[in-house]
C-alpha cells in the first residue's frame, strides 16, 4: 500500500512555479480514477450501441458527464471537510483522495440531465446504460482508495482473522513522500485519536472498508447487467442501481471510521436510528424492486427477508442500559443514500405500473425525429436521371458491312430519300460501296447470289474493318438508330 505507484525521472529542471522537478509522481489513486473513466467509456458505449442509442451523442454525453461528476464530488468533500482547506490551492489538489461517491454520482446526474434535454433526448434510456459504469468504476477507484489507505473502517476486534488483520493494516510512510502527511490516513488518525504511538510503523488493524465497497461496485455490476436481461422499462436498471447502492452504503458507513465523511445534525440512539432506517429500507424493497421477480413464492420470500436485518440490528446494537445509550448521527452519504433509496421507489412503482398498463411503449428509446431533408436542395435528385444512350456494338464502331437488300431498297426510294443516301455517301461512290461490300461478305472471291449466303456471311463473319466503307464510318448516331429501325423489316423479308 503506497500513495505513488511509481517516479518519472526528469533532468531536474528548475521551474519559476514547480520550483526544482526531479521526478514527476504517478499516484494510485490518479492511476485507478483514470482507469475508471477508461473502462466505463467502452462499457457505457457499447451497452448504448446495443440498445440503440446514437453513439456520438452518448460519447459527447460521456465526457460532459465525467467532467462534471469529478467536479461534483471533489465539491462535496470540501463542504464536508472545510476545516482541510487552507487555500484555494488545496481544492484542486487531489493527491490524497477527496471524492465523495455520492458527488459524483448527483453531479453525473445532472449534468447528463442539461446535455440530454438540450439535445431532445430523454434521460432515462442514457441512465440504464451509464450506471454500469459507475459499478466498475466504484470497484476500481476504491483499490486507489486502498493504496492510499483513505476511507478506512473502524478498528477489528482481536478475535478478526489474520488476514483480515493484514489487509485492514497500513504503513508509516518514510518522510518525505508527501508533501503534507507522515502516513496513511488511518495511522495519522491512530496517532491521533487512538494513542498509537509516532513511531509506529504501522497503523491498528481496520475493517478494509475499500475492499468492501470494491466488492460492492463488482457486485453491483453483475446484478446490473443480469437485470438487464429481464428489463421492461426504460429506467428500470437506473433505478435498481440507486436503491441497491444506497442501501449497501448505508450499511458500510456504519463501519467507515475515517473523519472526512461529515455528518448531518440531530442525533438519535443508535440501536433506534439504525433500525428505523433499515426498516424503511426494508418496506421500500417490498412495494417496488420485489416486483423484478415472477414468480410470487419467490416475490414473497424476498419481501420477508428484507424485514430481517430490523430486529437482528437492533439486538446487536442495544445497550445493557438505556440510559447509557449511545447516541449517533447519520453521515452526509447515510443521508443521500436513504434519501436517494426511497425516491427511487417511487419512481420505481410508478414507471412500472406504466409499463404494464402500455407495455408496448414502456421500452421506447423518446429519441428525437430526424431533421427532414431540404426540398429545395433535393429538387435536383428528384428529377429522372437523362436517358441513357445506346452504346454501339464493336461491329459498327469499325464499320459495320452495309446490308445488300438496304442498298437495293436505297436505289428505288425517293428523290429525297435520294438525298439522304447521297449524304451517306457524300463522295458518290455508292457502286463502289456495294461493290467493296460484296468483297467483304464474300472474301474469298467467291461471291454468290444467293441471299442466304450473303445473310450467313454479314451475321456469322466479322468484316477486315480496314476495308470499311467510309459512307459506314461517316453515318451518324442519328441515320444508325434509322438502320436500326428498318432492319427488322428485312428480316421478315428473308
């Protein structure tokens, strides 16, 4: 357990503000928040991208909700713990911890709350997909929590295992480490409040609470991603994961022993106060998040066993006086967690009973219509496409042989279509034409008369090309297409 995992060396540069820098500190603590924020990243994404969600705007939503979940739980810790702070300086500081868990999450809240509804899109959906996150996340920072030895529990009994007794111990820190601060924070509280002596090496074995609450976080994630698989609402996972956190933290508070977590005014007996709370917890169980499973024996045994912990509480914490009893007062993340529980519920009852009633909306994603498209600008794409133009065969591009029974007919047309003709053979060797056609359909030298032949000849036979006639090379797209059209009349004359 040590706050800095390890140095980079630097050539001991000498800075107007950093003053001499040898080395550039890598804290645990830094290292697994970091960790945190880098495996919520794909898991929230990818639980986004499954149901749905656009990515891009998730991703944005991600980072806004980050930031802004940092800065709110560091803000919590310094209202809770004023008395820390000796300069504005120190509030940014943050290499001895000071996050509170509970800042975090309200700050990820709303934050996530301003950026969804600025873009249109409800919250619910985003939440069910990013408290996953915060599980792991809690299961990661907490090991930095550890490393730092923060967040620690109240001391173990002498009858507590040894191992416990071993993870539950933290070190005297050789001088210099930190700036500010001989050792972990349980050893500078034993010395301080415990009588343990300055020259202890180690601090009194603790209730590792940060091994407790990663634990938790792990946990927490499985149940999250197994009710994933029977949700039936939009929200339905949010509001399990703030119920289930808020009751396991209510519980480790109570063995939380660290200074830094505030507390609430008012007090009452603690054998009464703790009771009174699991009791609430217990009865908003039974009316709202038992409903997660079918089958009513199941649903029934659960509701009875949520009442358990009341009496089991309240013998274990009852004073053999009552006039001795001790008094307590409920931490700022008893008070949210409770809080937070109980509102969860209700909204929990009411999202369901929705969902049954119209259950074929309850799993809507609300996202928003996209924009329609500019008329005006798609003027253009709506008009047909222009006709495409025939592509000519190979034949005709080098010159295709002109058909003997078109030239016969050209002979007994008309005077125009005389004219015509005469513009396909400008030069007026139309003979000479039929002539080098007949060569070519007859290249041998042996040209016969008979029709069929010469048919076999032009459709079998592929002409030199070299000894086109020009009239062929010279037509136009236009007198082509006319060819065309008259060429199946020549097939039923044949």
């Amino acid at each position: 357990m040590h706050p800095i995992l390890f140095r980079i060396p630097m050539p001991g540069w000498d800075l107007p503000i950093l003053g001499q820098l040898d080395s550039i500190p890598i804290y645990s603590y830094g290292v697994m928040l970091g960790l945190s924020l880098v495996v919520g990243w794909y898991l929230t994404l990818g639980l986004a991208t499954r149901d749905g969600l656009p990515r891009e705007t998730m991703a944005n939503n991600y980072v806004i909700t980050a930031i802004v979940a940092v800065l709110a739980s560091r803000l919590l810790y310094v209202l809770t713990n004023l008395h820390e702070f000796d300069s504005l300086g120190d509030i940014f500081s943050m290499r001895r911890g000071g996050l509170v868990a509970y800042g975090g999450f309200l700050g990820g809240f709303l934050g996530s709350l301003v950026y969804l509804k600025r873009k249109g899109i409800r919250l619910m959906p985003w939440a069910d997909v990013a408290v996953p996150s915060l599980a792991s996340g809690l299961g990661i920072t907490r090991i930095g929590c550890y490393l730092f030895g923060c967040d620690f529990g109240q001391p173990l009994s002498e009858t507590a295992p040894e191992w416990l007794k071993k993870l539950g111990t933290f070190p005297h820190w050789p001088d210099g480490t930190l700036p500010n601060g001989a050792g972990a924070p349980a050893w500078v509280e034993h010395v301080r409040t415990r009588g343990l002596s300055p020259t202890a090496t180690h601090s009194l074995p603790v209730h590792p609470t940060q091994i407790y609450e990663s634990l938790v976080g792990l946990s927490l994630l499985a149940l999250l991603l197994w009710a994933r698989k029977r949700q039936h609402f939009r929200g339905q996972i949010f509001f399990l994961a703030t119920f289930a956190y808020g009751f396991v933290r209510f519980l480790l508070e109570i063995l939380r022993d660290d200074p830094e977590r505030g507390s609430l005014p008012g007090s009452m007996a603690e054998h009464v106060l703790i009771p009174l709370c699991l009791a609430l917890f217990a009865a908003a169980y039974a009316v709202s998040f038992a409903r997660l499973f079918e089958n009513s024996t199941v649903r029934r045994v659960t509701q009875v066993l949520a009442f358990v912990p009341v009496p089991v509480a309240y013998f274990m914490l009852r004073p053999e006086s009552f006039a001795g009893a001790e008094l307590l007062q409920l931490s700022t993340s008893q008070f949210i967690g409770l809080a937070s529980a109980l509102a969860v519920a209700v909204g929990y009852v009411i999202y369901d009973k929705a969902a049954r009633e119209h259950p074929e909306t309850a799993m809507d994603l609300g996202l928003p219509d996209p924009e329609p498209f500019d008329d005006e600008g798609d003027e253009d794409d709506d008009e047909p496409p222009p006709p495409r133009r025939r592509k000519r065969s190979k034949a005709r591009r080098k010159g295709r042989p002109a058909d003997k029974k078109r030239a016969r007919k050209a002979e007994k047309a008309s005077d125009d279509d005389e004219a015509e003709d005469e513009d396909e053979a400008p030069d007026g060797k139309a003979s000479d034409d039929d002539e080098a056609e007949d060569e070519d359909e007859a290249p041998d030298g042996k040209a016969s008369d008979d029709d069929e032949a010469e048919d076999e000849a032009t459709d079998g036979k592929a002409s030199d090309g070299d000894e086109a006639p020009d009239s062929s090379e010279e037509a136009s797209d236009d007198d082509e297409d006319d060819d065309a059209a008259d060429e199946p009349h020549d097939d039923e004359k044949r």
